[in-house]
C-alpha cells in the first residue's frame, strides 16, 4: 500500500511539473520529430507542439517575435545566426543529424543508380526546394553544379518554399523528379518506394542539422528537457532509422 501511494505521489509530482515546449521543425525532420516527440511525452510527461516549415522561413518568424521555444533547423547556419544577434541562448545548440539528400522519383525504376538521368533524361519538370528558404535547396543546387547540369536544367526548376512542399511536387506528378530528403522516402537509409539516387557526400557540402534553445524558452524546463533528450539513445535510434547520420 506504501509503494502504491509513493508511487502515486511520484507520478501527481511528474505531471504537476509537466510543461509545454513550442517547437519550430525544418520539414525534413517532419517524420522522426513526430516520432521523437511522442517519447518525449512519455518518458518526461512534457509536450512538445510541432510546427514545420523551412529553415529560413523560420528564422523570419523568430526574428519577428514568434514565441517558439526550441528550434530544429536544417543547417548549422541559421541557429548561429540566432544566437549571434540575441535571439537564441548562446552555446545552447547541438548537432542532432546529419542530412542525407536523395534524388527521388514516385515511378518506380525511373532514377538509375549514380543519377545520370541528370544528363541524359527527358523530363520536363525537376523539383527542389527553394535555396534562399531551405538548406536541402543549397544542397540541391551544389549538387547540379557538381554535375555541370545546372544552367541546362535551371528552366525546368519547380521550387517547393520546403522540403515537404517540394516532395509533395513529385509525388502527385507535378514533377517527374526532384531533390528531397533521404528521410521522407525511406526507412533504415532504404529507398522504401518509387526509385533514387542517394547523393554521395562528396557532392554536396555535409549538412549539420543543429538544434537551440530560443530566449523565449530560456526559463521553459520542457525546453530544456527536450535539448537534453534529442542526445539520448531512443532519439538518437529514432533518427538513424530515418536515414540520417549520427553526429560524433
């Protein structure tokens, strides 16, 4: 009976103290945060409220007061920018995932497998989302670069203002092909429908995805719960199921 009430006690403690964290997530990450967030209320009774969006977009908000507490973006630029010119808690970022860009097709055997459709396809619409927004862009536009197709595929660009938007184009059709995230079409880093080309690292510049506290959820212990959980084991095997790289 002791046990039971002490037990009981424990758990009122928990959800007395359990709070609400803002959370701004770059798009990318739409899959493994929804994941994420739903152990993250589990194991510390904290709630985490999602919004996604592009990196970019993002720092705009937060630039003109949007009350998020946490921000999860694409790169490791625009958390350093925060932090920089006061919006964000200096040193309070961490890299939680390295992205992994693929150019994916919903049409099954479409893509070959070192991506020379790049050159030697046909297609009239090739999607990606918008560099001055998103870092996948950057990395998409690096990447026709490397390959000397940009300027000759530049006209057929449809660009998604994210990366969610921009694989919503190829996935109804809107575009035969496009550059997303590695994340949104595959499980256990395997392309699970369609067909793609994992872009070799080498082709691209290696995209740090860093996460920061905001100054408007410096005094939230949810936010800070949930820097602190984006480091453990279950978060950490979460996001490698997805297809991201783990940082050192």
């Amino acid at each position: 009976m002791r046990l039971i009430i002490t037990f009981s006690l424990v758990l009122f403690t928990a959800l007395a103290n359990a709070q609400t964290t803002l959370v701004a997530v770059a798009s990318n990450f739409t899959k493994p945060m929804t994941e994420i967030a739903a152990e993250f209320e589990k194991t510390t009774g904290h709630t985490a409220k999602l919004s996604f969006s592009s990196s970019g977009k993002f720092v705009s908000q937060i630039e003109n007061g949007a009350p998020f507490d946490v921000f999860l973006s694409a790169d490791d630029k625009s958390p350093s920018k925060l932090q920089q010119s006061g919006f964000a808690v200096y040193g309070s970022h961490v890299t939680y995932a390295l992205g992994k860009l693929v150019l994916w097709s919903s049409t099954a055997n479409y893509i070959d497998e070192n991506g020379d459709i790049l050159s030697k396809g046909d297609f009239k619409h090739i999607a990606l989302a918008d560099p001055k927004l998103a870092p996948y862009g950057i990395a998409a536009v690096e990447v026709l670069t490397n390959k000397n197709v940009f300027n000759k595929l530049k006209p057929l660009f449809v660009l998604g203002e994210n990366i969610s938007q921009t694989h919503q184009f190829v996935s109804t059709g809107n575009a035969e092909l496009g550059f997303v995230a590695l994340s949104q079409v595959s499980e256990n880093g395997k392309i699970t429908h369609g067909s793609g080309w994992i872009v070799p690292q080498n082709f691209y510049a290696p995209m740090k995805q860093d996460a920061v506290l905001l100054k408007t959820g410096e005094e939230n212990p949810a936010a800070k719960a949930l820097l602190d959980y984006l480091k453990s084991a279950p978060t950490l095997a979460i996001i490698k199921k997805y297809g991201y790289d783990l940082p050192n």
